[in-house]
C-alpha cells in the first residue's frame, strides 16, 4: 500500500514505520510503502526523519492560507498529489476538515495517547493522569469528523504509576503505541479492510 504519513513533532511514530520498513524490506517494506511524509509546520524532527530515509516531504501551514478551509483543501491536494491507499496521522496535531475526508475518510488511521473514548482531544495524556485513572494506553482508529471518534482499529494498555508525570506516562505510552502502530499499519495493508459501522474488519 502507498501510504502518507502526517507529522507535526518528534515523528518517532514515523520512525518506527521507517525502522519496520528498513528491517524487512522484501516483507514489511514491500507491503508498506512511505510514498511521503507531510506536516502542518517546518523545522520539525518528524521532517527530518523522513528526509534522512529519503521520503519526500511537504509543508501545509494554516496561515499560509486564507482560511481554515483552504488549508484542508491544500492539505488534501498536496496528499493526493502522492495517491496514497492510506494516510496515517502520527503526532498529526490538527483537525482536518471536509475536503480531505472527502477524500481519505475512510483511509485515514489516527494514533491517539489515550483509551478512547475516553480522553480524546490534544491533552490525552494530561487528561488521564488529572482524571487520576490507573489504567490509559494508545488508540489507532480511522478518522472520522468528529475529534478522536472514529472507529477503533487496536488499542494497547499502559498502568498509570503514581510517580507518573505527564511526560514519564506519555514516553511509556509512546513505546506501546509504536509497537501498535506498525502493527496495524501493516495488517491494513498486508490484509485489507472493511469498516461497518463502527466495526473494524481486517482481512476478512
Ligand atoms: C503520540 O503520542 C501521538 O499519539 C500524540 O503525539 C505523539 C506523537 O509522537 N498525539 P511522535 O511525533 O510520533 O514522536
């Protein structure tokens, strides 16, 4: 599958994509394949990352555009310019609007700090520990119009410990939520998928 990762930090989400790839090029690699690595903002880890593996990248910024708007559709011309079969949001720290789920609703897999539907929006992390739940994890789920509430793909679990900061919980959800999502990154492309309703089948 030609895939378009959508970054707006660190990319190490990206980079464990890029790892996978790199470490079994004739399995892996040959299912999934990183056609380019797009961002909401410049100067960023996540670009360099894709660089140094030699993806091609593109910016989209919010205020290089007259409106919100004009943006997503900007946004949705630049990703489809590279005809990706799935678009994966990892770190992705905007809310894309009609045009681009026009186009890759359905095919765009989000990865979320936290277990949804609890704790959804830019602070999962923050919110579970201040909550003061034991347990909260990662979600990878499509995307859909609303924040964070679409349907769920895979979810992995992680133990709040009560010496937890934001930072300390969120790098040990980050370890698990790049296991996850190379795994279903790779099962999305390897065994295709169907989604009814809420249900996610995969290769069936
Ligand atoms: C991930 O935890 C993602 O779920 C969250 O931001 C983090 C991105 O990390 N929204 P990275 O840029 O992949 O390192």
């Amino acid at each position: 599958a030609r895939i378009v990762v959508l970054v707006s930090g660190s990319g190490t989400n990206l980079q464990a994509l890029l790892d996978a790839i790199a470490a079994d090029p004739e399995g892996y690699g040959a299912q999934v394949r990183i056609v380019a690595v797009g961002a909401d903002r410049g100067g960023i880890a996540g670009l360099e990352r894709a660089e140094r593996a030699g993806v091609p990248t593109f910016v989209c910024r919010v205020k290089d555009h007259a409106s919100r708007d004009e943006w997503d559709r900007a946004l949705a011309e630049a990703t489809a310019a590279y005809e990706p079969d799935l678009v994966v949001s990892a770190g992705f720290m905007k809310i894309v609007g009609k045009e681009f789920l026009a186009r890759f609703g359905g095919r765009t897999v989000n990865t979320h700090p936290a277990l949804l539907p609890s704790f959804p929006g830019a602070h999962g992390v923050r919110d579970a520990l201040a909550y003061g739940a034991k347990v909260t994890g990662c979600t990878v789920h499509f995307v859909d119009d609303g924040v964070d509430t679409g349907p769920i793909i895979a979810q992995g679990v992680v133990e709040v410990l009560d010496t937890d900061d934001e930072a300390a919980l969120h790098e040990r959800i980050k370890e698990v939520e790049r296991t996850l999502l190379v795994d279903v990154v790779g099962r999305l492309a390897r065994h295709g998928y169907r989604i009814e309703g809420r249900k996610v089948h995969v290769g069936e």
